[in-house]
C-alpha cells in the first residue's frame, strides 16, 4: 500500500490513518476541496480501492504528537482512601517487603474499605483475624495475605479450623487417618483427606455415612472445596480409595497408584511409537485394574485372563473398544476381542 499526500493548503503533516471510506479519488478530492480548501487531504491508494481521508480529524501532527487520554479518565488500579490505611502502606514495615507482599495487603486494606471497615476497627475489637480469614475464602484474596500482614506487622494471625489445625474427634476418622499413614499414603493425600475429614465434622458429617453412596459423597466434596479446600482433595480421595468422584464439570482426570503402574506409564510416555490416544487407554486400563484390586503384574502372564479382564472392561466398565488396540502396540501383545462378537 502506498500513501501519497495532496497539498491543500496547509503544511500540516499528515499519516496514515486508515481509510473509512472508500469512493473514486478526482470525484472525491473534487468535492472536499471545493468545501474546504485548505484542508490537506490523505489519499491511500490500494490495488482494490483507492480512499480520500482529511487529516483536519484523524491525523495528528508532529507539533503536538498523538491525542492522550487524560490521565484522570485513564484505566487506574485502585488505591486505598482511608487515611490510616495510607500511612499503613507508607510504613517502612510494609515498604520493606517485596511488591507482591505489599500488594496482598493493600488489598486487604481496599477489602475492608469496601466492608466500611477500617484497620483500626478491626484490630481494637479482636476481629482481624476472622477479617482475614473472610477476605481470603468469601472475598477472594491470595491465602499469601495473612503471611503478608503476619511478616509486616509481627501478628500471628492463623487460618480458619477447616484449613489449618486439622484434626479428628470422632473414632472412626482417628482410625482412617492412622491407617493412611500405616499405609504409607502419599503425605499429600494423608494431608488432603486429613482436611477433608475435618470440615466433614464441621458440617456435622462423617466418612462412613457419606461414603457408603458415591453420588452423595462427590456433591458433598464438590461442596468442601467450593467452601475452600483444595481441588487436589478429590484426586486424592479417588486415588487413596479408588473412587472415580467427579468435578461439577463432569470431568475426572485419573491416575494410577501402584508404583509398577506408575513405571509403566513412564514407559509408554516415553515411547515414540505410541500415540497421545494410546497412552490414554492404557492409563485408564490401568486405573481399571486398581478400582478392582488387580495389577498389571498379576494379570499379563495369562494372556487368556487378561483377554477376558480388557473384554469386561470394555463391555461392562465403558471403557473405550480401542483400549485392546493400545494394549497391543503399548505392549507387544496380541489381545483378541471375543468370537461371539461382544466387546
């Protein structure tokens, strides 16, 4: 494209603003010069069209550079108006701390002002600490903000009990959580189930009731984490006892357990002959496995057993037709569906 310049009786410098509107260039020059013959004219001439813009509107000059907003009507983040809360952010405890530090805190200083609440307020009445607590699980705040005010202020503020004390009166999940850790249950899983377990007796809940109906038990950890647990709550409750609990997006991403599956799915991720759809099948195959207490190990020296376990498997658990398909490439093998046609 190429842009060329009609003098029109100024020496105001034109650019090239695009086109808005596209018509013959002699009709057009014809007709805003004899309207106004002292505005210079833009014309943009282009192998589909050829436009005759007037720089008096959409160029800028040279003189006085490009049309600012003013910096009042500009986009500005939010600040703090309360005058005690100003001089809290000008401290040299809260300047000594790295920016993401000091932010956390100035928004929870805006989260008070937004509650017209103030710090003073809230510190003479005793109440900081459920303040912080509210801001971080109703008002979306970093969890990183009651260290923040903590390191700033020399406070000791602690987390509600759901997420920071966790423990267990009732018997029944004393004794799940000591045979989790007989067990050797990943210390992540041991730590999520563990607050889990304690926010299910803080809705006045317990494991064996929940559990016995799986639909029940997933609403309600659907719930928990809605209320502020951590998502990886579910993975673990699904891996440590084999359950298949879903988000509220319908979706579970399974994984196996056992360390000789775990080997195997290095394997086939590491493979350059098995496609992303293959490692797929023979991780939920594997996950198959352990939701009915069987191992790969147990199962792949009789090839007859393991037929019959993928048929099932497929015909009966849903799993997909291609999952013997994968089995075969992952593994050398030669798995047959059955001959009376079924999966």
């Amino acid at each position: 494209m190429s842009i060329q310049r009609i003098s029109g009786g100024t020496g105001q410098q034109s650019t090239n603003t695009p086109a808005t509107t596209a018509t013959t260039t002699t009709a057009a020059q014809a007709q805003i010069l004899s309207s106004n013959p002292a505005q210079p004219i833009v014309t943009i001439s282009n192998p589909r069209r050829t436009a005759v813009v007037p720089t008096a509107t959409n160029s800028r000059s040279r003189t006085t550079g490009p049309t600012r907003t003013p910096r009042g009507q500009r986009g500005q983040r939010e600040e703090p108006t309360e005058a005690q809360h100003l001089a809290l952010l000008r401290s040299r405890n809260v300047l000594v701390l790295p920016a993401p530090r000091r932010s956390f805190i100035k928004q929870f200083l805006l989260h008070l002002e937004r509650n017209n609440l103030t710090w003073e307020g809230v510190s003479d009445n005793g109440s900081l600490e459920s303040e912080v607590e509210s801001a971080i699980h109703q008002g979306g705040l970093a969890r990183a903000t009651r260290s923040a005010i903590n390191t700033a202020f020399g406070l000791n503020l602690q987390a509600g009990p759901r997420l920071n004390q966790a423990t267990q009166s009732l018997p029944e999940h004393q004794a799940l959580m000591l045979s989790l850790r007989q067990n050797n249950t990943a210390t992540t899983d041991v730590s999520f189930i563990n607050r889990f377990l304690t926010w299910m007796e803080g809705q006045q809940l317990s494991w064996s009731i929940v559990s016995a109906n799986t639909a029940v038990l997933q609403t309600i950890v659907n719930g928990a984490i809605n209320q502020g647990l951590q998502t990886g709550t579910r993975a673990a409750l699904n891996r440590v006892f084999n359950l298949t609990l879903q988000g509220t997006t319908g979706y579970v991403r399974l994984a196996p357990f056992l360390p000789e599956h775990n080997v195997l799915m290095t394997q086939a991720r590491q493979s350059t002959a098995l496609q992303d759809n293959d490692i797929s099948r023979v991780n939920r195959f594997l996950c198959f496995l352990e939701q009915n207490n069987l191992s790969w190990s147990a199962i792949s020296t009789n090839t007859l057993q393991l037929e019959a376990i993928v048929s099932a498997a497929i015909s009966q658990d849903g799993l997909e037709t291609s999952t013997r398909a994968a089995l075969n490439r992952a593994f050398g093998m030669n798995l047959r569906a059955p001959r009376y046609g079924g999966a």
